[in-house]
C-alpha cells in the first residue's frame, strides 16, 4: 500500500511520505492518515460503487460551498493541476487537511446539542444549492422501495409457505400499503442536498479545554450526499441520536437497538428547531419516515445475511415491532415536533 500512496502523493505537492495507518472506521471507502513532510493529510480511495467523477466533483462543490458560509466542512487539497478528484488507474482518490479534534461523547450533553445545532446550521446554509449531478440520484426511502424489500426477503429465504411467519409476513405487507397512503399525502416536500450520513462517527469536536461548552470542529464524510427531502435527514438524526446505544435496547437482532427514546427526541428536535423549523407537512412526514427507513433498513440488512438465518424467526418479529411502534406513536411524534417548530418561531 505504501507504493500506491507515494504514487497518488506524487500527484499533489504534499512533501515526503513520513507514514500512513489505514482508518478502519469507514465501511465503504478506504482511507488512510498521511503524514508527509508538510503536514498530516487524509487520503481516500473511493469504494466502485461510489466512483462518479461528476457526483464526486459536485460533493466537493458542497464542500466548498459550506466552507465559503464557514461550516466547518473539510479542505479538500488539489493535485499540482488543481484538481480536488484524482483519477488514475481506474481508481478515484481524493485528499483533505487533517482536522484536530475530539470524537463524539454520547455521554457529553454538549456535544448532543451541537450535533443537533449543526445539522440545522447545515440545512440553513445548504438552502438554494442544488448541483445537477447531485439531484438525479433517486429516492433512499420509500413505500416501493420497502415492498421490494421484503418481496425479496420473501422469495430468498423461502417465507411464502411458512406458516410461523405468513403472519408476520401479511402485517409488514401492511406497514407497506399503509405508508404507500400516507406518502401520498405528503405533499410538496422541502428538498435539500442532505449531507446522508451524519451521525457521531463524522463529527470531530474542540479539544481545547480553555473553551467553554462543546464546539463541532469537523463535519466530514459527504459520499453519501444527495437531493433529498430535508425530513429525510431529519428522520436519519432522530433515529441515530434518540435510540438507545448498542446493548441497551429491546431488539437483539436488527440494526437498530431499540424504539425511540422520548427525552432525546424532545431535545434534539428543540435545538434543530433554534436554527430551523419544519413545514407543517414535514412534521406530519416524519413519523411515516421513520417507519419507513426502520423496516427498509432492517430488511435490507437481513437480506445481506444470505440464507434463512437461525434467527429469522425472532429478527422479523422485531422488524414487525420496529414499524408497529412507530404506527402507535405516529400522533404523538406528530404533536411533539409540532409543538417544538410552534415553540421555535414565537
């Protein structure tokens, strides 16, 4: 690996390579902390899935974008040509200063509440930028997508003649038709390039101890960036920030540990709304979001263990609980986030 990194440096005008040590937080592409002569550098190499050089050129317009409003967005370094995308060899690379910062404490309140600050701070300066590449990407969420799902969650592990779960298999089914209605009536959603994966592991805080509260130094990781409704991300943050952790839910066998917690839920909504306020139909969509990205998600991420697992029995029965959950507190999701955006704005 250490050739191909000198190959990709030679490109840049970096300095030596003192070292590189892979990052082994990333799931999809690969990244290394550089060390030359000149600095401390993160290098990517994009995964094939995501190699586009139009959607990567136009992630680093948002980049530039966010760091023009003074977001604190990454610098992405240009080669010696000025490029900030290298492609060579069939491969895609890109490369940014390094950020000086802690890891997100779930312990920390401060950091809670920055979290939720800055994601309304990025949808604010995100407002009105809408790259081409970056709009034609398709929908992450929805009922068809859901159906398709769990049709071939069906077919793969055989579930159509299995009795023990053709009940469990109907009401999923009906999660699907009934979020199908209520995505009908959505309306007219705000949409916005959301950033797509923002969670605790993309954002870096101060690390100096002569500043008071909590402050995000770093808001790092735009792969996934897209046009999407603004709720979406929303949706995604909620579920991320008002879960229980790893180990501490009701669910021991789908991605997701637990149902919402209502006190985080509360708090996070109450600081996004300081800086942003939700339409009257985003609030009536986010419940159906939830739901929807918790069975999507789920299913997908059962289909991804190949063959009926021997727990296949107990893992659909959560998913079942996951979309029941959201169903029953639909109105009260709704009522609280109303109340918050009305509280927000008076």
């Amino acid at each position: 690996m250490e050739t191909e990194i000198r190959r990709v440096l030679s490109y840049y005008d970096l300095g030596e390579l003192r070292g590189a040590r892979r990052v082994e937080r990333g799931f999809v592409n690969e990244t290394w902390i550089v060390s030359t002569t000149r600095g401390c550098y993160f290098l990517r190499r994009r995964h094939p899935t995501l190699r586009n050089p139009d959607i990567i050129c136009a992630q680093h317009a948002l980049i530039q974008h966010l760091r023009q409003a003074g977001f604190p967005a990454p610098e992405i370094l240009p080669t010696a040509s000025g490029k900030t995308l290298l492609v060579t060899a069939d491969e895609c690379y890109e490369i940014e200063a390094c950020i000086e910062g802690v890891p997100y404490d779930h312990a920390n309140p401060a950091h809670f509440q920055e979290a939720a600050l800055t994601l309304g701070l990025y949808h604010k300066q995100v407002e009105g930028f809408a790259p081409g590449a970056l709009r034609g990407l398709g929908v992450l969420y929805g009922p068809a997508l859901l159906g398709a799902d769990l049709t071939s969650l069906v077919e793969g592990w055989r579930l159509s003649h299995d009795a023990e779960l053709a009940h469990v298999v109907q009401q999923l089914e009906d999660h699907a038709v009934d979020l199908a209605s209520r995505f009908a009536n959505h309306g007219a959603l705000p949409y916005l390039v959301i950033h797509g994966d923002y969670y605790a592991d993309n954002l870096l805080f101060d690390d100096d101890p002569g500043v008071p509260g909590a402050r995000i130094v770093g808001v790092v990781d735009y792969d996934k960036a897209r046009w999407q409704p603004r709720v979406v991300e929303l949706a995604e943050a909620l579920i991320y920030f008002a879960s229980p952790r790893l180990g501490e839910g009701q669910l021991k066998h789908l991605v997701y540990p637990g149902f919402l917690r209502w006190e985080p839920f509360e708090r996070f909504l109450s600081h996004y709304a300081r800086v942003i306020t939700l339409e009257e139909n985003e609030i009536h969509a986010l419940p159906d979001y939830i739901r929807n990205i918790w069975l999507q998600i789920s299913l997908q991420r059962l289909l991804e263990r190949g063959p009926r697992p021997p727990e296949a029995v107990e893992a659909l029965r959560e998913v079942l609980a996951l979309g029941d959950w959201a169903a029953d507190n639909t109105l009260h999701m709704v009522d609280t986030a109303g109340d918050l955006m009305r509280e927000a704005v008076q």
